[in-house]
C-alpha cells in the first residue's frame, strides 16, 4: 500500500512507534503536507467512512499529479465509529505532527476532541458529520464544508409546513447530543408543529417491529428520521408493510447506507443531502470528483459520502495552496489561510470568514427512486 496514503486498522495506541515515523518524515520532507483521518472503516458504518476517505484520497491524488512540488498525504486511523477510539486516534496523529485533521466520521469524537485541537492549534476540517456539538461560532479550530444538522431539518420541516402534513412522527437514536435533538425539535416548534409521537431507538435491540407498528397506529402523514441507515430502512419496510400511507424523510445521517437499502428493495423517501447529487454529472464538481476517482483506480462507486469526502480533499488542498505563500506549511499557517478562505469548487461553494466558520449552507431535499436514483 502507498505509505503516502496508508490507513491503520489497528488501534491508534498500538501504532505509536510508526506514527513517530510520521513525524520524522514530516519535517524532513519539504512540501509533504500531512493531514490526519479517525474514520469508521470497520463496523456498521463502515461504508460511510470507507467512502469519504476514498473522497480525499481522490482529490489528493488529483492534486500531487498537477503540482510536483506539494505533495498531500493522509494517515487514516480507524475507530469503528466510536467516540472514545477517534479520541485515542486523534491524540496519536496529532502528537505524530500531522498539520491538520480531515474528514472525521465520528460527531461525538469531534466533539470530544476539539478542546484539546483549540489548545493545539489544530485545524478540525470538514467533519463528515451534521452534529450540532461542533459547530459553535466560538469554536476557533472546526471549519465546515457541508451544513449541519439544523439547516437540515429546517428545509424539511419548511417541506412538510407547505404540504400540510400535520400528523408527524419523529424517530431518533437513544442518547441523541442535545444539540442535535434540538435541531429536530426547535425546527418544528418555529412553524407551529407538535409532533405526534416521538421514538427513541434502543440502540441494542436490532428489532424494530414494535417501533413500526407504534407508527403505523397513529395514522401519520409523515415519518421523520434521525437515524442511521440499518434502523431507519428497517423501519420504513416494516411501514410500508403495514401498508402505511404516509411519507419518510431522512437526514443525511443515513447517507448513502440508505439509497442503497431501499434501492435493494424497490423502496423510495425524501432525503436532504448537504452535497450535490452524485448523478448531477453537469456540476464541474461532480464530474470532476467522478473522473479522480477513476484516475486513482478506485473501486469505491460514487455516492454522496464520497463526494463529501472529495469537496473536504478539495478545500484542504485549497487552503495548503493559500497557506504556502507565508512560507512552510504549518499548523498555524493552515488555520491562517483557511480562515478567510472563498473558492468555488465548481457549483459547489465554501466560504468561510473570520468568526464563521461554516464554509457551506447547502441543502436539498431528493426523493430517493425505487432504482436508488435521486430526484427532484
């Protein structure tokens, strides 16, 4: 595997003495620009973050070949998507002397880890996450390439308003952050909505026929989910069983996991996406990430994970770029530069600002066909 580009299984305490390695090389090499990764690359969200590092590596790749004199590298670290191993992850990159953090898949992990970053002056970009628990305007060191949870459900809760659908459901994990719980229920609160039911999801219990069932009673005109993909597509089956009527909405939490549930079982809902959609092949953007993923050789099919990962890649790239022009890449330069960065990758823009950090706002709203396309 190319040592440029190498991802770790194991965990990040049993790698100390390689990531000593990183450090070495990094200050040796002139024009390597490190940047760090906690990912879940095994587990039940794995996909998810298998996909997003196939984005950076992709936008990487493209970049290394079209300037010879920066070089970008990622050292990926898998945590299963547990908060206490991204934790552990991010201690070892950051003590290994990787410039920047990219693409964690973990909110609760980014979360926990950002005091420690602020002290550091770590740069935290592009999260692949919506979670409302990093994204505090007084947080100095998380920059945001994709919107977050409450844009979310702001523009589906304004789509459910002017269809008047007044019978509502919401489902959500047990132990949902506040913040992110707040985003659901102060969006419906704004327009006047009172939810008819709502459910928190045992994480432990794999069966969520009761949880169906208990929806399918009370008559909804619509079901709106804040769930990974396995409970949110079991759900909806078990729904649509039950011969319900009504319609489903899901955040980008369930991601790309869910386009291809419900496409295996010819199944359709409405999900807000905070990219474009990956069939939008007349985005520059788009296209672009399509043919690096192919350049690179990758395997990994094209979807919305990997094009957050990519639109992440790009603006690290982007930011390396302005930060080189006071010198060296470093931590604090790359912070610098990242600060008051505006590009436009090609229809799709991030722009941050000093005091604001949240580089995108967009959203919109598919309906996921039964053949796993994405709509309007």
């Amino acid at each position: 595997m190319n040592r440029r580009n190498l991802v770790l299984g194991a965990p990040a305490l049993c790698v100390g003495s390689w990531l000593a390695g990183v450090h070495g090389t990094a200050t040796a090499q002139s024009g390597v620009v490190k940047f760090g990764q906690s990912a879940a690359l095994t587990g039940d969200l794995s996909e998810h973050g298998k996909a997003v590092r196939a984005g950076i590596l992709a936008a990487f790749d493209a970049a290394n070949k079209a300037d010879r004199n920066q070089r970008f590298e990622l050292v990926s670290l898998d945590d299963a998507g547990a908060a206490d191993r991204c934790a552990k992850n991010v201690k070892a990159l950051t003590d290994a002397g990787v410039t920047a953090l990219l693409g964690l898949t973990s909110g609760a992990g980014a979360e926990a880890v950002l005091p420690g970053l602020e002290s550091q002056q770590v740069a935290l970009l592009g999260s692949a996450t919506g979670h409302m628990g990093i994204r505090a305007d007084n947080l100095a060191s998380a920059y945001h390439t994709r919107a977050g949870y409450d844009l979310e459900f702001k523009r589906m809760v304004s789509y459910v308003k002017d269809r008047s659908l007044s019978r509502l459901g919401l489902v959500y994990l047990e132990g949902t952050s506040k913040p992110n719980l707040a985003a659901m229920t102060v969006s419906l609160a704004t327009v006047g909505i009172t939810p008819v039911v709502a459910i928190a999801l045992d994480r432990n219990n794999p069966s969520y026929d009761a949880v169906a069932a208990q929806l399918a009673d009370q008559r909804l005109d619509a079901v709106m989910f804040m769930a990974a993909a396995t409970p949110t597509a079991s759900i909806i089956d078990h729904l649509l069983a039950s011969r319900y009527k009504g319609m489903n909405f899901a955040s980008s939490m369930a991601g790309q996991d869910l386009v291809e549930a419900l496409a295996a079982k010819g199944q359709s809902a409405v999900m807000s996406v905070v990219v474009p959609r990956p069939n939008a092949m007349g985005l520059p953007v788009v296209s672009r990430c399509q043919q690096d993923l192919a350049a690179m050789g990758s395997d990994q099919r094209m979807g919305v994970s990997v094009l957050e990962g990519y639109i992440a890649g790009r603006t690290a790239v982007e930011a390396a770029r302005g930060a080189v022009k006071g010198g060296a890449v470093n931590r604090t330069r790359l912070k610098e530069s990242l600060a008051s960065l505006r590009t436009d990758l090609g229809g799709y823009k991030v722009q941050f600002a000093p005091g604001n950090p949240h580089g995108s706002k967009y959203v919109e709203l598919v309906t996921i066909d039964r053949y796993g396309k994405m709509v309007g």
